[in-house]
C-alpha cells in the first residue's frame, strides 16, 4: 500500500502511525514520524549508505 501524506488518507495513517508510536514510548521520550522524500538519501552518514 502506498500512503500519500498530504491526503486526508495519508494524513490518517500517518496520525495513526504516531499515535501508537507514543502510546509505546516510555516517560520523557519524544518520538515522531515524517514521509521519506526524495533526496533523503543525501541526508546519510557515510556509514549508513
């Protein structure tokens, strides 16, 4: 399935996705969520190329 945020479906999942990823996080972990663009790849440390 491929999710498009910016869309009241992508929006939805993506809403969903952190909601359950803070219901996990312990007590003053902050934790967050955003779409994979294009050109992200650039953003890599060397080692994780």
């Amino acid at each position: 399935m491929t999710v498009i945020t910016g869309t009241p479906a992508g929006d939805r999942y993506e809403a969903s996705l952190l909601s359950a990823m803070m219901s996990m996080a312990p007590p003053g972990i902050r934790v967050g969520c955003r779409t994979i663009r294009a050109g992200d790849e650039g953003l890599l440390l060397p080692e994780e190329r």
